[in-house]
C-alpha cells in the first residue's frame, strides 16, 4: 500500500460464436477485421458452445471443424437439450 502504482484493467468482453461455428472462427473473425488499436485496449474472451453439431456448418469449406451449438433440438421428441 501507498505504492501509487495503480493496476489498469482492460474491459473484458465475452464473445460467443454463431450456430455451428466455434470460438477459435469468431476469434480469427475478429482479429482480423477490427483495428489493432481497439484490440490493444480490450480483453476478449472466446468460449465454445457445449455441444459438438450435429449437423452441416454453413463455414465448412471457409473454416475448418470442430464446430459446436448452443442447444440441440430432437426432432422426434421436439426437444431442444440445453446446458
């Protein structure tokens, strides 16, 4: 104490990804698209949905697998499973 030095925090924001994409796509997404100066200044956290897809991506063949959802809904039953 009465150091006077002071610990700056940058803002930290949670970035979830689209519908059978992942967090490692929105995160090539991101870095590549905004300004590194806006980068410099914010924390950006990259999660990956719980569940793997159970379906087609619309990103194959743009970025490569795994992907994952949010939720997934049983046709049959016409249930969604959540986390």
């Amino acid at each position: 104490m009465g150091s006077g030095a002071e610990i700056v925090r940058k803002p930290r924001f949670l970035c979830l990804h689209g519908f059978r994409t992942s967090g490692a796509i929105l995160k090539k997404q991101i870095e590549t698209k905004w300004p590194q100066s806006v980068l410099e200044k914010i924390d950006l956290v990259y999660l990956d949905a719980p569940f793997p897809a159970q379906g087609k991506s619309d990103v194959e063949g743009i970025f490569d697998p795994p992907y994952y959802e949010w939720f997934q809904f049983n046709k049959l039953n016409k249930f969604y499973y959540t986390y």
